[in-house]
C-alpha cells in the first residue's frame, strides 16, 4: 500500500482545497478507515487554522497539546474521523467531528470542557468468561450486557468511556444521517425495513417539516428519543 496521497485523489469528506498543492499527508492505519478519517495535521492546520506549516504542528502535538478522546496523540498522521473529540486543554477549546450536508467531515466547536462521546454499536462479542464485548465504530471495544443490541447508540464518558447514557435503535427516535443525499439531517425514524437479501436494511425518516425521506441502514445514527442526548455544537466551518 503507497504510503503517499495526491491531494486531487484525496477522499471527498475531505474539506480541504483539492489543487492547491500535489501531495497532501495520508493517515496511518488507525480507528478509521482513510475515507472516513482526517489526519490530525490537516485537522490543526488546514480547517482549525492553528499551525501554518508541518513544522508548526509537529511541535504543537510533540508537547502533548492535543487530545482525541481524552488520549494524547502525537503522531501528525493519527486518524480523527465521526464524532471523535479533539480537545486542547490551553486554549479550554473542544471540538467534535461531525458531517456537513455535502458529506464532508467538518468540527464543531463544543461548550463544555467535560465532553461526551456517542458511538454506535457495530457488532457484540462472547468473550471468555461469558462477558458480553461492544464493538464500536470508532474501533474500540467495551464490556457491556446483553441490554445493548447492535446499531444502538451509547454515550460515552472521557477518556476512562464509562457508559453514561444508552440510546436504543428504535422506532420513534431522533437519528442523524450520516451519509448519502441527506447526510448531516436529523430525523425521526418512522419505520425500519428488514431485507432478507444481501440488500441493506432500509430505514423511513421523517424531518420536522413533516417530509419523508428514505435510507440504507448503515447511514443511520440514533441521537435521541426527541431531542439530541449530546451536544453537536456550532459550526466553525460552514
């Protein structure tokens, strides 16, 4: 695998300007795969406008500045990708990576110093002992019960992801669109659609102003029963 990236075949959630230069910094292997995560370097200098150059930047994550998800990354090629957390304790600032309406990762400043983390549950495991394991989104894993099903919603606190609020995969409950036409929307789910094929799942959302839209199962994220359980900020880059 090339461990270069020409910034014109760089992937689209990507918010950064795509002919300006040749070559841009390419993510090591990390929590996220490379379409759905940013390298931190990008992340500091190109859309938080915090360094002006690599050099910059290395020295601002050298001194352990910067946090994702409560855990010092130095490494100027770590992944950040959806819902992630970046926090820099000088400057009292924290951010969460969420999605604008054209599916390119943006930050969203947050008001708080003490963070939450949503993940969705990808898959659960039997580990030994009979524990019950969550396989979360963003690669990590916690121990957790049979309460939990597959594509709820789990708000975790930071860094020690102590399970602070359980949001289910429901009819009913607010979900955000996390790709696609609509990606970046709020709505509620309407109904689920089960395919017994090797088609998704399909999923019937309804927005506030009563329109109805439809989606692939993967592109749904549980957020709320009626109103968002977590804080998604204010844009810094609209």
């Amino acid at each position: 695998m090339s461990k270069h990236l020409k910034r014109i075949a760089s992937p689209k959630k990507w918010p950064i300007a795509k002919k300006t230069h040749i070559w841009v910094t390419k993510p090591n292997p990390g929590p996220h795969s490379l379409k759905q995560a940013i390298p931190l370097i990008i992340l500091l200098r190109d859309v938080l406008k915090l360094a002006d150059n690599m050099r910059e930047t290395k020295r601002i994550l050298n001194e352990g500045n910067v946090l994702v998800d409560g855990t010092v990354r130095k490494d100027h090629k770590f992944p950040v990708g959806l819902f992630d957390v970046i926090q820099i304790p000088k400057l009292k600032t924290s951010y969460r990576i969420l999605l604008d309406p054209n599916s390119r990762l943006m930050v969203n400043e947050l008001d708080t110093q003490d963070p939450m983390k949503p993940v969705q549950i990808l898959d659960k495991t039997i580990i030994r002992g009979g524990k019950v394991q969550l396989n979360l989104h963003d690669g990590t894993n916690i121990l957790g019960s049979n309460e939990y099903k597959t594509k709820d919603t789990i708000i975790l606190s930071i860094p020690d992801k102590g399970i602070h609020k359980h949001i289910k995969y429901e009819q009913g409950n607010l979900a955000l669109v996390i790709g696609g036409t609509h990606s970046g929307e709020l709505a509620r789910i309407n109904e689920i659609k089960k395919v017994r094929s090797g088609r998704h799942n399909m999923v019937l959302l309804e927005k506030k102003d009563g329109t109805s839209f439809e989606t692939i199962e993967d592109y749904v994220f549980v957020v709320g029963i009626d109103e968002p359980e977590f804080n998604l900020g204010g844009a810094v880059r609209e």
